[in-house]
C-alpha cells in the first residue's frame, strides 16, 4: 500500500457555499472534527486544533490556513511543531468544492506524509491513523453540512 496520501470523494446535500463555510469556519469545525478550533479565515492564519482535554494527555496541534478561494477551496497546514508550516514539516488537507446535482461534489486530499523524513513505520503509522480518522470525521462534516444548509 502506498502512504503517500489519502483521498476521499463525497457529495454533500447542500450548497457550495454552506460546504465552504463547515470547512473554513473554526465555529463550524469544532462541531464534526476536533474539540475546538481557533484560526483565521485567510491563507497564511495560523491557528491550533485540539482534540480532547490537553491536560489529560489529548493534543493541541498547530494548524495554518494555506489557501481559501470561497466556496471552491479551502487548505490548511497541520501537525506541524515548527511555528511556521511548509512543505517537509507539516501536512496539507485540501477541500476542493464543485457544484453537483443541487448539492456539492467535495474532493478531500491530505498529502506530505512522505516528506516529512520519517522512517516507513512512522510514515505507515501516521497515514494509518490519519485514515481512520478521516474515515469517521468525513462522514460526520457531511451530516453536519447538510443539517446546516436544511436549516438556511
């Protein structure tokens, strides 16, 4: 198996812009992946995810906007520890939106697991369960967008 990146395709019963704003938005990200978010709207917005009690051994990890064209993309860089992320210290999730048969064709990509210089049992490890968690939160952006845009 290769561990390059991960990919999922997902409609989503609702509109481009609902879509953008669960993506982009810290309020709406905090309700289908991680216990609380804090960032910025705009490309190069640093930011923090966290997920769980950080003091009962959850984690904090740095997150930086890397570009956000409303209702069409939103890109972040994560699990980085230097304050700065780049390409070869962090990894970089891309939402890509098009408009599809009266909802939204969202294409999810996470990539830079290579290129962050572990050894393959880390790069196997990370990819593993950074799979799994997309496989459970994925699921749960598209619940959360779709509650959204029935409510507008």
């Amino acid at each position: 198996m290769e561990y390059g990146s991960i990919e999922r395709e997902l409609f989503v019963n609702a509109s481009p812009e609902v879509v953008f704003d669960v993506v982009s938005n810290p309020e709406h990200v905090k309700e289908w992946w991680s216990d609380d978010a804090e960032f910025g709207p705009g490309p190069g917005s640093p930011g923090w995810l966290t997920f769980g009690d950080p003091a009962a051994g959850g984690d904090r990890v740095r997150f930086q906007v890397a570009d956000a064209v409303p209702h069409t993309r939103f890109a972040f860089r994560w699990t980085h520890a230097d304050p700065d992320a780049a390409p070869g210290n962090s990894n970089l999730v891309v939402f890509e939106l098009t408009p599809a048969d009266g909802g939204t064709m969202l294409r999810f990509s996470e990539t830079g697991f290579r290129e962050r210089g572990w050894a393959e049992a880390k790069v196997k490890e990370v990819h593993d369960d950074h799979t799994s968690g997309w496989d459970h939160f994925l699921p749960q952006l598209v619940t959360h967008a779709e509650r959204i845009g029935a409510d507008a």
